[in-house]
C-alpha cells in the first residue's frame, strides 16, 4: 500500500509542475510569488504524506491532526499568495 502513496505523490509533483507552467504563461510570478507557491506545493505534498501514512498506521488521530494543520496551512498560504501576488499581475 505505501506503493500507491509513493505514486500519488509523484503524481502530484508532477500536476504540480504543470498547474505552475501555466500560471508562468498566464500570469507575472516575481520571487515572492514562486516563494508563496513552493510553499503550499511543500504543504500540500506533506499533507498529504503525512495523512497518509497515518491512517494507514491505524493512527486517525495523527492523521486528522495533520489533514487540520498543514492542509489548512497549505489553504491560508496559497490563498494569500494568490491574492497577495499572482492575481493582480495578469500578463
């Protein structure tokens, strides 16, 4: 099973490098930007990691826990760099 979650992951890089390659041609990402988005991706991808692995562990709490935490930290984070950054700077 820890298989799967190893692919997910990969997955997920991989939507994640795309979703980025076309917001660089929609929109002007200066460093503060690219810092914002690195940081959800980093969140997001431990988030996801980290419920995973928990609730697989037979662990709920653990993985609750970091669903709340890091998956609303990686909310907050791409909200504010979203209309921080990246959404007044339309190409």
């Amino acid at each position: 099973m820890i298989w799967l979650q190893w692919y997910l992951l990969g997955m997920l890089t991989i939507v994640s490098l795309l979703a980025y390659r076309k917001l660089e041609r929609h929109f002007i990402l200066d460093w503060k930007a690219n810092l914002g988005l690195f940081g959800a991706f980093v969140l997001f991808w431990l988030t996801f990691g980290w419920s995973w692995a928990s609730f697989a562990e037979g662990e709920s709490q653990s993985g609750a826990m970091g669903l709340l935490i890091f998956g609303l930290s990686g909310l907050v984070v791409s909200a504010v760099t979203w209309r921080q950054f990246i959404a007044s700077s339309r190409r």
